[in-house]
C-alpha cells in the first residue's frame, strides 16, 4: 500500500514539474479566438490539445476490455467489408469514439463500483479504446493474397497459416515504429493531421468547459448523416455524383469517360457534384490547406493528360477499356493467366512464347508510372528537407544514455508540449519493440518456408526496405497527411528479385508495403496516446490486442465475402455496393511484375517508362528545394512533388465522383474559414468533420449487414428516377454504358 501511495506522490510531483513548461498548450477560449492557423496547420494543436491531466487515472480498466473487444471485432469486420467496396475508405475512428463514449458511459453509471468500475470514465479510456479498436479495423493487406490465390489461382490457406499470415504483416512494423518514436511521435512538426478531428472529439465529449455548440453539432451532425446515408449508398444512388453533363447526354460514351464516376472504372467524374459523405471524406476539412493546394494542382493535371493519352492511343489505349485494372491480351480481350503457368505457378516459358504477354490498360500504366514516380520524389523531398533531422534522431536512438530518459530538445527538433506531460509516465522499453518484432519476423519467416514460396533471403530484403520507407514515409504522413504508394516500388523490386514466381512476389510485396502502412496507422496511434497523454506503456498494449482482435476478424470476414460475392469480385466493374477492384489490381501487378518485369519492364519493354519513373521521380524535388534556398519567400518549399505525382493519376481508378465536392470543402474550410474566420474554424472545423464521419460509417455498416448482403440477405432497393435500371443501358449518374467505337 505504501509503495502504492509514494508512486502516486511521485507522479503528482512529476505532473507539477511538466505544468511548469506546457503553458503555451493549454487550450482555453483566448487561446482559440486568438489563434490564426497557417496553411501548414501545426499551430493547431494549441487550440485542440489541452494540457489538463491526471496521470493517476487508471487506463486499461474492465470498460476498456470489455469494449476494445466488442468495437475491436465491429471495426474489423468493417474495415474488411470496405476492401470489397467500390470506394475503398478507412474505418472511422470518430464513429467508434461515439460507441465508446456512449458506451463507456453507461457503464460508468451502471456497473457497480470496483473492479468493474473505478469511477468515472474518462478520455484517456476513450482514446484507448479507439486505439484498441482502431487498429483491429485497419486494412490487412495479406487478405489480398488469401483473396487473388482464392480468385485467380484456385488455392485456399488453412485458416491456422490464414490467422499466422494475417498477425504477421500485423506486427512487424510496430517495431520500427517503437525505434523511430524520436523522429516519427515526438516532434511538434510531425503532427498527423489527418489525427485532428479524433483529438478534437476527444476533448469536446470530456472538457470542464464544454461548448454546448460544439457538442451539439457533433451530434447533428451524426444522426443527420446516418440518415441522409441510406439515400445515397441505397435507394438513391444518382446522388453519389450529380453529372449535369451525362444528365444532358446520355448517349456518348465519350461524355461517360469525362464526366462519369459513380461506378467503379466508369470515369474521371469532371465536373460531378457528389452529395455523399462516404464518397467525399473529412479529407478537405483535416488536410492542410498546402497538401490540398498539391493534391488540386495533381488532379488538374490527371483530367488532361488521361483523355489525351487515350485518344492519342498511347500504348494501344483504344484497344483496352478506358479505365481497368485487369490484364488483356493484345486484341483486347481478357488475359487469362494461367494459360502462362506451370502447375507450380511459375513461368511457363514455351506457354508464354505461343500466347503473347499481357497488357494494361493504358490509364492503368499510367497509373503505376505515377505511383512509381511519386515514391522516389517522396524519398529525395524528405532526404532535402529532413534529412539532417533523421540523422540526429538516429544518432540519439543509439546514443541514449538511459532506456526511458527523455529526448533533449536538440536531438529532434522541437519537440510536442503534449511528449513533455506525457513524460511522467515510463515509456515503452526498446527491447518490448524489438521482442514483438523478432516473435512476427519469425512466423513470417515460417509462412516463407512452409510455403515454400519466397526464398529466405528475398524476405529479409523485403523487411529491410520497408523499415528505411518507414521513416520517410512517416515523415511525410505526419506533416503533409499524405504518403507515398510504396506498393509499387517493391513490387517491382520482387519481379526482377524473384522473376516468375507471381505468388511470391504478392508475398514480397505484402510484407515490404503493408509492413510500412500498418506501422504508420500505428504512429498516428501512438501520436493520439501522446496528445491525449495514454501512459505509452499502456498504449502499446492497446495496440497489441487491438491487432490480435482484428486479424481473426479480418480473416474470417474476408473468407464470408470471397465466399458469397465471388462472380461480383471478378467482374472489373462490380456493381454499386461490391467490388474486387482491390484484388484484382493486386493480382495485376503480380503478375506482371512478379511474372513478367524482366520481359516488359526493362528498357525496350512495352511499359519500360514504368521502371524509367523511379528515375524522374528522383530529380523532381531538386528544382524547387534550390530554388527555395535561392528565393526562400516565394513559397517554393510548399511545393512536394510526391503528393503532385501521386495526384496525376488519382482518377484511374475507383469511383471518381467525389473529388470535386472535397476540393470545395477544402477552400471553404481550410482557406476561407481558417483564414478569416478563424474562431469559427478553431472550435468547430473538426468536431463536425467528426460527426459527419460517424454518422456516415455508422449507416455504411448497418446497411451493410442488414440490406446488401454482408450478414446473408439481400434486399435490393426499388428503381426510379434516383436510381436507375441498369438494363436501361445508364450508370447511377445517366451516363451510357455503352463502349467507345473507333
């Protein structure tokens, strides 16, 4: 008891000691009314974080269990349901910060007081929750494998090597992230924009001085999205994008291909007006107002050069669909991939001479050549603008003197007010990270073996790339919001790595980039811990289970879909509710980089230009970083030309109606609010992009389950003006499905 009492003593006097240098962060009506936020946004925290704390309050509680398993499982299995959509979207962490609120509440009020229930809910138990449950609904990766050797190669896994495989690609890269928390957490630069709108949930639901309207705006929200969600997303499905172009005409493929993008593949969606929120995303209201301006600028650039490529019939564009992310033989018809393969699914020399080697679609190339362009522009900015950073953070990591010491002001940079509270808590001990890294090394290195599928060797490679991008890519996720597509890049470092072997490069590929992209879903976790100061020990636990929860979920929801929607998956359209897209574009890739780079990749291939943007892209960043260094006022630093690349071939794929309606929402809300009306944005920008995603997520899973066949049944809506018959020979927005004739 006594030890008890003397750590809270020593705790209490710590939190005194932290007070003394977080003045600047505490989050008061002065602060937020006086507060003009620049278009970088990181002075924002000073109006969301608040720096009250208890660091007493008890975090991993009965609620915390009890509720991280139920929300763990929910957000799971949405978060694989979404894999099958036609609009691919992360699971929102505001929707499950509702439930737990709601919830937790209850609980606090109801379980009788003990074990059971230490007393009031608090924030920290919320955020931990979400956390818990954030990190089951994170888009596993290794369900593509289970999915295209399911689809495309006729092989099932054995559910114990599927639940093995899924955990792996799970928790490799939480150990990375554990080294890098000096460069990747710490920092007050590295921000997570995109981590905002929970932040600023979090502190409304629990502030002492709550502003009513904000609460109640949160709340309206909701329940007006989660109403207005079933016109769209079920019986009214023209409202995913208002074309007045195809409305107009409705028999031109043409206009189709320009102005057509409620379906998956159907077109770039100029000009369409989206009127769901499942469609447009919190994007143009979180985002900085610099990253929109790059992302705007990108995706000017797409709706030219697409329609021009096409029509000039670059790389026999006219011969393929318009936008698809299948294979195709040379006179346009389906590639049928096993004709190529030998029984052990490796190249089939004899069998590919005779029946000619595959090709793409031309935007899909396109595509891949702007994907792969965007990954070494990424690398080359951060190296510029924050490669001295990254080397005194490593520096410091092995020069740290003691294990849970805390980082000097100088190491880093300047480092989050938020880190310096959270200090009074131990931090996690390197040797957790690097214990949990070394347990999932191992049992994907035992999938390798069994399987015999990826040489030993070409793993570690894989692994070893993916902690290098982990840096870069974080860096860049922290600042901007925006990462680059990694998948590619690695991709097709497996073809020429491990030529022929298509499974094995979906192998290599999963966990070099899914590696990457889990690790970054947990920095923005651990990120959440500190702003809302989770003791770190307790937040690495969250994560843990949050992840063991969500593999088992993932693996069997995806097993359910493959099994119900197998015939929609493969068809490159799908329809307005299901969609192989994913897949299919996975498969893909495997197969021509993982079976064919050598043979169509290098220089002289079909697509040598794909291999020849790693190259471009490299050279991208260095105009406009000495140009800076020359004319440091003109603003030439705002310009990444990795989230410019990316954004040159945003509308080859998927459903493409809601990029206009987000880049107004971005200039009203991150320019015109956050510059002139600044009180306004500061109190109420996030916690309504927070109700909206909830409210919306919320409806996508109920209908989900209850309308459109994930719990079993089917009930399809009736048709009318809104909704279209497709025999009628239109898409949800009037726009023709007729093909293109030349």
């Amino acid at each position: 008891m006594s030890t008890a009492i003397d750590e809270k003593r020593e705790l209490e006097k710590k939190t005194e000691e932290a007070a003394d240098v977080a003045l600047g962060a505490i989050v008061n009506e002065e602060t937020v009314e006086g507060l003009r936020v620049d278009a970088w946004g990181t002075d924002i925290i000073k109006a969301i974080v608040s720096a009250e704390d208890d660091p007493t309050e008890p975090v991993l509680t009965f609620r915390f269990w009890f509720l991280a398993t139920i929300l763990g499982t929910f957000s799971g299995s949405l978060g694989q349901l979404y894999t099958f959509k036609p609009q691919t979207v992360p699971v929102s962490s505001l929707m499950l910060a509702v439930f737990a609120y709601v919830a937790g509440m209850a609980l606090s009020k109801v379980l009788p007081t003990g074990f059971f229930n230490p007393g009031k809910f608090t924030k920290k138990e919320l955020a931990l929750i979400v956390i818990a449950a954030a990190t089951a609904g994170n888009g596993v990766a290794s369900t593509y494998i289970i999915g295209a050797k399911d689809l495309f190669f006729n092989q099932k896994f054995s559910y114990v090597d599927g639940i093995i495989l899924v955990l792996t690609t799970q928790f490799i890269g939480y150990g990375a992230v554990g080294i890098f928390r000096s460069v990747l957490v710490y920092p007050k630069r590295v921000f997570f924009p995109t981590a905002l709108a929970g932040v600023s949930l979090y502190e409304t639901l629990f502030s002492k001085t709550v502003n009513d309207n904000a609460f109640k705006l949160f709340w309206a929200a909701c329940g007006g999205l989660f109403v207005w969600t079933f016109l769209p997303q079920y019986l009214a499905p023209t409202l995913i994008g208002v074309s007045v172009f195809c409305l107009a005409n409705q028999n031109s493929p043409l206009f189709t291909q320009l102005f057509g993008g409620v379906n998956n593949n159907e077109g770039l969606g100029i000009g369409s007006i989206s009127f769901d929120w499942n469609n447009i995303g919190d994007a143009g209201m979180t985002y900085p107002w610099v990253t929109q301006v790059n992302q705007m600028l990108g995706m000017v650039g797409c709706v030219v050069v697409i329609p021009i490529l096409y029509y000039n019939n670059v790389w026999n564009a006219k011969t393929f669909p318009f936008m698809a992310q299948g294979l195709y033989t040379v006179d346009g018809k389906k590639y049928n991939q096993t004709k190529i393969l030998t029984a052990t699914n490796s190249l089939d020399e004899a069998a590919y001479a005779k029946y000619g080697q595959p090709y793409y679609s031309t935007s899909w190339a396109f595509n891949t050549m702007m994907q792969n362009m965007s990954v070494t522009a990424g690398i080359v900015h951060v190296a510029l603008w924050h490669g001295a950073d990254i080397v005194a953070a490593v520096k410091h990591v092995f020069a740290k003197k003691a294990e849970n010491a805390p980082i000097e002001e100088n190491a880093v940079g300047e480092v989050d007010e938020s880190y310096r509270l959270n200090s009074v808590h131990p931090e996690v001990p390197q040797w957790w990270y690097l214990t949990m890294m070394a347990l999932a090394f191992s049992l994907g290195f035992y999938i390798c073996v069994k399987e015999d599928i990826l040489p030993w060797w070409a793993y570690i490679l894989t692994i070893t790339m993916a902690f290098c991008f982990i840096i870069i890519s974080g860096l860049l996720a922290g600042i901007t919001g925006f990462s680059p597509p990694f998948k590619t890049f690695i991709q097709l470092i497996g073809g020429f790595l491990v030529p022929g072997k298509p499974i094995a490069n979906m192998y290599f590929t999963t966990f070099g980039a899914n590696t990457i992209a889990e690790a970054i879903a947990m920095t923005v976790d651990l990120k959440i811990g500190q702003y809302m100061k989770v003791p770190p020990r307790a937040v690495f636990v969250a994560q843990l289970y949050g992840g063991f929860v969500g593999a088992l979920i993932h693996y069997v929801i995806n097993q359910i879909v493959l099994e119900t929607k197998h015939d929609i998956l493969l068809d490159p359209n799908g329809d307005n509710n299901w969609s192989g897209q994913n897949i299919i574009g996975f498969n893909t890739k495997a197969i021509t980089f993982g079976t064919l780079a050598p043979k169509i990749l290098v220089a002289g291939g079909t697509y040598e230009w794909l291999s020849y943007a790693f190259i471009l892209g490299a050279f991208l960043p260095i105009p406009f970083w000495l140009a800076h260094r020359f004319a440091p006022k003109v603003g030439f630093n705002m310009v990444n030309t990795a989230i410019l690349s990316w954004y040159f071939c945003i509308f080859t794929v998927g459903v493409n109606s809601g990029w206009w309606s987000r880049n107004i929402l971005g200039f009203v809300f991150q320019y015109y609010l956050r510059k002139y009306k600044p009180e306004w944005f500061n109190k109420y920008n996030y916690i309504l992009a927070a109700g909206l995603n909830a409210g919306t997520q919320l409806a996508v899973f109920v209908m989900s389950f209850a309308l459109q066949g994930a719990g079993g049944v089917t009930i399809d809506p009736p048709f009318w003006a809104l909704n279209p018959n497709p025999a009628s020979g239109v898409f949800s927005d009037y726009c023709t499905r007729k093909k293109p004739t030349f």
